[in-house]
C-alpha cells in the first residue's frame, strides 16, 4: 500500500522541526524526546537548527543532532508576523538535499510548541496517499481571498508534492514576490503556483491563532501553541486520554 518507511504506521510519516536551542524550543524538543511524543512518534524525524545542539537518545536509538543551517534573519511580514521565509527557504534546501523525504508518504514540518498526534494525522490523510497534494488547515476568514490557507504550526505535503516542490520552488524563489511574507503564506502561493492540489482538512490542525485549540477534541491531529514544557506535556496528556 505504501512506498514509504511505515516502520510505526501507515500511511509513512517524515516531521521536522526548526528550532533555537538555546531559547524554550531546545528544552521544548527534549521533553518531546523524553516522552517519545510529537515529532518522535513519527516514522522518520529530524530537527533543524543554526547552532550545533543534541537533544539525546530517541526510544528507536537514534541520537538526535540538530543539522545545521544558516543564520539568516527574521525580519517583519506585511502584516506585521514574522518574516521568516528566506530562512524556511534555507531550511527546505536542506530537507531536499538531505532527500529522506522520498522514503515517506507524507511530510510534516511542525513547529516546536506544536502538539502533534501522528496516528490521528495519519487516518485524516490516508486516502490522499498518492496524490500530489497539500493540505490547507485554516479558514478564519472564508470571505478573504487569501483563504482558505496552510498554517505554519503543522504543515502536511505528500510526497509527489515534495517533489514538485524539490523541482520547482527555484520558480518560486525567482518569480513570486515572497520578500514581504510569512513562510506559510509562500508555501502556500508556492505550491499552487507549482500546480499542487489542495487538500481542505480544518481537522489536522487546532490552533489558538485560527480557530481554536481544545486538546480534548478527539477529531484534531495536532493543537498549538503550547510554549513551556508543561503547558505541551499537558496537552499531550489530555489528547492521549482521548
């Protein structure tokens, strides 16, 4: 059924997770570590970071090594988020020149204060394995026409989708004007730009900055933001009693 690794599940999953180590994302990501949750859960995983760092040892006995990206700055978007997709760009680079993508059905980027159930995300996915597809997360506000929209805690591409965009996204970086904008908001434009389908699903993701997040609702696949160590432990207790 699957051509990925789906050494834990079907269908494969490979997350990743930009972080800073030495600001609340490096303890953050050593908590999800510890308790073999988020990103760890995954079939496949790595963590992305400027400096060097080492979060430990994972349950699958792999030790976990932030590899290493530029330090490029985050200036202001258009509408005043942050303006990080030159680094995203620098970072993707490096997810296709890493090439671990194309032994997974799907690829999650996740942010660190993300909480990331796998095994719910990958029922919500399973009959667009194949596809080449992305999935839109958010509909805040449906009279926009800037939504429906990817949001960038948890962002969900199929395989055939990381190749389209291991192909293409040079056209993007030549062609869009993505200088004023958040990394989301250019994948986004990116992959529809590149032809990609979209994938409507407000279910992977609950998050405070779109619709809301209730770790207790069992139909959502992630929820964010939870920024300490606690607060994600907590979250990710309640979504596991569900």
């Amino acid at each position: 059924r699957s051509w990925g690794l789906a050494i834990k599940g079907y269908p494969s999953l490979y997350c990743w997770s930009l972080f800073m180590p030495s600001r609340y994302e490096g303890p953050l990501l050593k908590a999800h570590l510890e308790a073999n949750a988020g990103i760890f859960s995954c079939d496949g995983y790595d963590v992305f970071a400027a400096e060097a760092a080492e979060l430990g040892r994972s349950r699958d006995g792999i030790d976990v090594r932030a590899i290493l990206v530029p330090n490029i700055r985050v200036g202001l978007t258009q509408d005043g988020t942050a303006g990080n997709t030159k680094l995203f760009m620098a970072v993707w680079d490096q997810v296709i020149a890493g090439n671990r993508f194309r032994n997974y059905d799907f690829t999650l980027k996740v942010d660190p204060d993300a909480v990331l159930i796998p095994w719910r995300v990958r029922k919500q996915v399973e009959a667009h394995t194949g596809e080449k597809a992305y999935v839109v997360n958010c509909n805040k506000y449906p009279n926009s026409p800037n939504f429906p929209m990817m949001y960038g805690a948890v962002e969900i591409f199929t395989s055939s989708a990381m190749v389209a965009y291991a192909q293409g996204s040079w056209k993007c970086g030549r062609q869009l004007p993505w200088v004023a904008w958040g990394e989301d908001y250019y994948m986004t434009h990116c992959l529809d730009f590149l032809g990609v389908s979209r994938i409507a699903d407000y279910n992977v993701l609950g998050d405070d900055v779109c619709m809301g997040a209730n770790c207790s609702d069992s139909n959502v696949g992630s929820f964010h933001p939870f920024k300490n160590n606690d607060a994600w432990l907590k979250c990710w207790g309640e979504a596991m009693r569900k």
